[in-house]
C-alpha cells in the first residue's frame, strides 16, 4: 500500500485518509484518592475534548495509582 503526504492531508492510494485526534493524558494523582484523582482526570479528559480530541488515553491503573 502506498502512502502520500500532499501538503497537510495524507492520501492511501488517491483516497483521503480521515484524521484522528488523541490525546495521552499525563497527570499527578494522589495515591489512594480515587475522588481526587477522578475529579482531576475528568477535568482533563474534557479539556482535551474541548481541543478536539476524538480518543483519550489515561494512565494505566488509573484511578487508584
């Protein structure tokens, strides 16, 4: 399969490719404090869909870590 980057979009073939915006989120929980760590996660999590972020990644254990 051949792939081509004309200008900003990528194209497979001479058909577009859709674009996907993700985000890893990176934080600093509190270890044992499930609330906390909920509330900042979420405050997070709607951050980056509010910048357009279609797939958001959390810390693995999350929430308890």
């Amino acid at each position: 399969m051949a792939y081509l980057r004309d200008g900003k979009e990528l194209r497979v073939m001479g058909e577009s490719v859709r674009k996907h915006s993700v985000t890893a989120v990176q934080m600093e929980s509190v270890n044992g404090d499930i609330a906390a760590n909920l509330e900042k996660a979420t405050a997070l999590v709607e951050e980056a869909a509010q910048r357009g972020a279609k797939l958001i990644v959390l810390p693995e254990f999350m929430p308890d870590i």
